[in-house]
C-alpha cells in the first residue's frame, strides 16, 4: 500500500500538470480572441450584394454599382466593406477558430480526469489515516 506522503507527491504533480493545462487553455483562447478577417477577403461578397439590383446601363455601357461606389467614392466602398465585414465576419465560425476550440475542449478533459485522479488520491489518504487510528 503507498504511503500518505507518496500520494501526497501524486497529487502535487497531478495539481501541477492541471495548473500547465489551465495556461495552455489561456494562451488558445487568446489565440482565439486574436482571430480577424482582412475586409479584402469579404470584397466579392460585399460587391455581390451592391450588385444584386442588377447593372446600370449610361450611355450604352454597362456599370454595376460595385463598380460605381468603388470608383466614385472609394471612402464611402471602403466604410462600408468595413461595415459589412464588422457584420458578416464570425470568427467563430472559421476553420483556425474552431480547431483551437477543439483543443482548448480536450484540454480541459484532460483536466477533468486529472481532477477525478486527485480525488480519488485524496480518498485512498483518508483510507489509511482512517485505518491507522
């Protein structure tokens, strides 16, 4: 049978480990909340919606309206690109995001089960102090 100060030393390490996983934990979700979109990839999105009403024809050329604010008003395309990436952009809908979810969610299983481990260290010291009384 092990001695109290062998599992005690267990369960030192076991609340090390945890404390290890717990910044690792910190550190993803940091990651996480890092996570941006460049505007520039949203363009075509963004320029599909201006487009939706269809072109505009002057004087025999065709325009689309992405076309006309970009070129007329690169600001105001520019404000909205921005606006609309603030509003369609979901980080936690992206591929880098939900893979550090996926191991921030492992992580804290495997704190969990160093939890239950402590505990379980922590009855078997409670058996032999109770037994040696």
């Amino acid at each position: 049978m092990k001695t109290i100060e062998l599992l005690q030393a267990e369960i030192q390490i076991k609340e090390h480990a945890i404390r290890k996983l717990q910044a690792q934990i910190k550190d993803k979700e940091a990651q996480q909340n890092s996570i941006e979109c460049d505007p520039d990839d949203l363009a075509d999105q963004f320029d599909e919606c201006l487009d939706e009403a269809g072109s505009i024809e002057v004087a025999g050329c065709t325009f689309y309206p992405s076309q006309i604010f970009k070129e007329c008003d690169p600001i105001g395309y520019r404000c909205g690109l921005n606006d609309f990436t603030d509003y369609e952009f979901r980080k936690e809908e992206t591929e880098e995001y939900q893979a550090l979810q996926e191991e921030i969610d492992q992580l804290e299983s495997d704190i969990e089960d160093l939890e239950s481990e402590i505990e379980d260290l922590e009855n078997q010291i409670e058996e032999i102090e109770e037994n040696n009384k």
